[in-house]
C-alpha cells in the first residue's frame, strides 16, 4: 500500500469508524468495502485484514464504552498497518 492509498484508507477509516456508538450492518458493509473480513460474535466483532506479509486480526466492541472508541480503533488499526511495512 503506498503512502496516497494509505491516506486514503486512513481516512476512510476515520470517516466509518470515528463516530460510531453500536454495530450496524452499515458499518459492517463499509469495513468490508475497506478489505476486512468480518466475523460478527455476540458482543465484539473480529476485523481480519490481510496484507502481503501477513493476515492482521483486531477485536472491536459492538457497543463502545466512550465516544472516543472509534477513533482510537483507527489509531490501533493504522498502527498495525504502518508496522508491517
């Protein structure tokens, strides 16, 4: 992923997941317009990403505990994904 499309994704991200407050199918389409692979569970939801080294698994509440949740799942995301560069 090049720097432009990671800006991209980032902000894409950012834009699905900054304000969310529970999991809906809307979200769940978006992230999966993004590349993850999702297996909902009953109280969390699993995001796969696959990269060209390897396949990244996060953990995300379906019902986030502050407002904040959202945008530090991104920083935790886009954390991961610069590391495997």
């Amino acid at each position: 992923m090049s720097a432009l499309e990671f800006g991209q994704f980032k902000q894409e991200l950012k834009r699905t997941l900054g304000n969310y407050t529970a999991w809906t199918p809307k979200l769940e389409r978006s992230l999966k317009s993004l590349g993850f692979n999702i297996e909902s569970k009953r109280k969390h939801a699993i995001l796969y990403y696959e990269t060209d080294k390897k396949k990244l698994v996060f953990v995300i509440s379906k019902t986030p505990s502050d407002k904040r949740a959202g945008l530090n799942n991104v920083g935790i995301i886009c954390r991961a994904l610069l590391s495997q560069k």
